[in-house]
C-alpha cells in the first residue's frame, strides 16, 4: 500500500487539480470575462501563432493563425466567433485556435466589423475576404489551400452557413463556396424572421430585413459538406428551429447536411467545450476534427447515418 504522509498522492493531486479546474471554468463560463479563463486554463502543447495578419486596410480586418508546429499541407479551418454581430475579439478564441492545431488543423481566427460601425451585410463582405485572403495566402503557414472549411458559433455559425450556402458573398471576394471542403455550424442562427431579439434588429435594417438574408433560403444540392452542432439545452438559438431544419432542408434538397444535438449542453458551453477543461461535457472537439480529417466525408457513431453525406 501506498504510505500517506500527510499530502495526497501525485495522481490524486492531478485528479484534484483537473476537477477543480473543471468546476471552477464551469461556475465562471457565465460571467463577465468567460473566454479569458478558457484561455489560461490548461492549454494544450503549443502551436505555431502568428497574429495580427492584416486580410484588408481597416482596422477589424486582421486575423490570427494558429497552426501545428510541424504543419505542412493541412486543413484548415477559418472560425467567426458569435456576439450578436456587435461584440467579440479573435483574441478571446485562442483556445480554440490552440484546439485545432492540436488536432493537426491550421485554424484562422478573424475580427470583423461589427454593429455599429457595420450592418448586414458588411459583415459577410469581410468574412468573404477572410476566406479568399486563407486560399490565397495559407500555404505559407503549413494549409492546404485547397482544404479550407470555414465554421462559426452562435453569430459566427451564421455567418460560415451564409458564406457556403448564398454564393454571393464569395463570388464578391473573387472566390466560390465550390471551393470550400465543408462547413461547421455551431449554434448558429439559420432561420430567425421575424427577428424578436431587439439588440438584433438594427444590425438587420428591422423592420426592412432582407428576407434572403436567412441562410434557410440558400439550400441546394451544391451546398458543401455540412456539419451542424448543437445543445439540447440551448435556450438562446433553438436547435430545432435552426440547426435541426436546417440539416434537414440540405438532406432534402440532396446536400450532405450532418447533425449533432449533444443532451444538457447549453449555448456557451458548445463552444467552451473545444477547451480542454470543458472536454469532457461533450465531445465538440473529436467531431468537428473528424468531420474535417475525412475524406471526403466522415462516417462517425455520433452523426446520423441518413444524412445525404454517403
């Protein structure tokens, strides 16, 4: 038996230290400075950042690039953070920069304008140009250019869903959703007229909101591989109205549209759960990495097999 000598063994101390951390990232992820705890928290082996990459000539157009250290021809994966299209920093997402380099993605994190300086559909030009800016530059970081996704939450989830499924915005920035290997929704919202958030409805020129603004109206066959996350316990985007339907509309009109609804995960915690404290929530992190790793679509236990992807 081990002798006790007063402190508690290595492993137990590890076991201590990892659940404390785990609940105390969890009783702080709904307070005022979330994303900075994530950050600091138990980050995983170091990648290759490169920050401040200018994508145009103002001020929010700059973009961070986390890729792995040995990283030569990878997927990459260009992610908007959400904010209701007013709030947000790529600063705040290098754990999830940090998350997918460790799964051998290069991961571009990048600011856009934001309400008030910008209104739909500023929003999109900019992440179009996020978009043409990695396929043109992101070899010279260790991407592959022609494996890039482009995937979003909450706001962000928005607009990675307008970018693949409304061709004009790319076309606009001199590039397809032809070209995109897939796309990753996190809590997006898809369908959301009449728009009843009133902090939303100025970004979306309310009462006179394009109705084509919505990504629901953009399904086709010639969507890109989709995948499509969500809580069960998400009360700020309903999963059924938004990434259920969604799925669904692609599947139906041919599209490969996969969809995971993970029980008791809440809006927040779906992204939080790519940082390594919140892993063990709900496996965010091993879906998007495997949907991106495969070729050309993945077949994962977790997804639906009847989604249009085979």
């Amino acid at each position: 038996m081990p002798s006790w000598t007063g402190a508690a063994p290595r492993g137990l101390l590890d076991i201590l230290l990892v659940a404390s951390l785990a609940l105390a990232v969890l009783a702080l992820l709904a307070a005022c400075s979330p994303l900075t705890l994530l950050n600091g928290a138990v980050p995983d082996a170091a990648s290759r950042a490169t920050p401040d990459v200018a994508y145009g000539p103002l001020p929010r157009q700059r973009l961070d690039i986390y890729a792995p250290p040995d990283a030569d021809r990878a997927p990459v994966v260009v992610f908007f953070y959400g904010g209701s299209w007013r709030s947000g920093d790529r600063a705040d997402y290098r754990f999830a920069g940090d998350a997918l380099a460790s799964r051998g993605i290069v991961a571009v994190i990048a600011d856009y304008r934001l309400y008030p300086e910008a209104r739909y559909p500023t929003f999109l030009q900019d992440a179009a140009q996020v978009v043409a800016w990695t396929q043109q530059h992101i070899g010279g970081y260790g991407g592959d250019p022609g494996r890039v996704f482009v995937a979003g939450h909450s706001a962000g989830g928005y607009i990675a869903a307008m970018l693949a499924l409304d061709p004009r915005w790319l076309r606009g920035a001199g590039t397809a959703p032809g070209t995109l290997a897939g796309w990753i929704g996190l809590a997006g919202p898809y369908d959301f007229l009449p728009i009843v958030a009133r902090d939303v409805r100025p970004v979306f020129q309310f009462p006179d909101t394009p109705a084509d603004s919505q990504p629901i109206r953009h399904v086709s066959a010639a969507a890109p591989p989709g995948l499509l996350l969500t809580g069960a316990a998400d009360t700020t985007v309903d999963p059924q109205r938004n990434s259920a339907s969604l799925a669904r509309a692609l599947r139906t009109a041919g599209a490969c549209a996969r969809l995971v609804e993970y029980p008791g995960l809440g809006h927040k915690l779906l992204v939080g759960a790519l940082a390594r404290p919140l892993r063990w929530r709900a496996p965010v992190l091993d879906d998007l990495s495997a949907f991106v790793a495969a070729s050309p679509v993945p077949t994962l236990s977790t997804l639906p097999q009847t989604d249009g992807c085979d």
